[in-house]
C-alpha cells in the first residue's frame, strides 16, 4: 500500500546514530544520506528521515508509531538492544504479544524525537 514513510526530526546526525543502529539488525540500511535527509531500506527506499522546522511532538496518546519487519526473534532482539544504545527509550521489550496473536514477537521503542517505533516477527 505504501511506497514510503516520511518523519520529521530536530537533529539529523542525532537520528542517523539512533536509526543506523536500530534498523541494521532489520536489513535495513541508509540508502541515501545528505545533511538534511537520510533514507533508510533494503532494496528501495520505505523511510525517510527529514530535517524539519517543527517536528510532530510525540503525544504517547496518538496511537502512532511505525512497525518493521524482522526476519526473525534474533533480529527483533538486536533491534531493541541497538536502538537503546543509540538513544532509544525503551516503551516495551521483546517478547510474544499473545493479546495480538500467539506467534506476535515483538520489541518497541522510543526514538530521540519521541516517534514510537516497533520491530515485529510473526513465525
């Protein structure tokens, strides 16, 4: 349904730490990267992170957030392990979410700019 996504951040640098790091475990990679954009993917480009004036405020009430697939329970870990390294705040650690689905792993984050990100594995 979706060719990409587009965020708005403060710090452009500050994010490049945080999403190299959460997203390699993923697959994903920086694709495309300039001072004042970064696009991260496998193959093609699905996120944009952008400078912007007036990034969204995070409002924990919103319901939004943005879930990447993993291969793998492996992958979802490393995902949740690398984003605190980078800055991340944790908003829920990895394990099965039985009240989604019985085989629903998955590990959720706080990016430095309040975007609440998840890692998801269904096998």
């Amino acid at each position: 349904m979706f060719d990409h996504v587009a965020i708005g951040v403060a710090d452009i640098s500050r994010s490049r730490k945080f999403y190299d790091a959460a997203l390699h475990p993923l697959g994903c990679t920086l694709l495309s990267g300039g001072e004042s954009s970064l696009g991260y993917g496998e193959k093609a480009i699905g996120l944009w992170v952008g400078k912007a004036a007036r990034p969204v405020k995070p409002d924990m009430e919103s319901n939004l957030h943005f879930c990447f697939v993993a291969k793998d329970r492996t992958a979802v870990d490393a995902f949740h392990a690398q984003a605190l390294k980078a800055g991340g705040t944790d908003n829920g650690k990895p394990g099965i979410r039985a009240d989604y689905d019985p085989n629903y792993y998955a590990a959720f984050i706080i990016d430095p700019d309040g975007y609440r990100i998840e890692a998801y594995c269904g096998k």
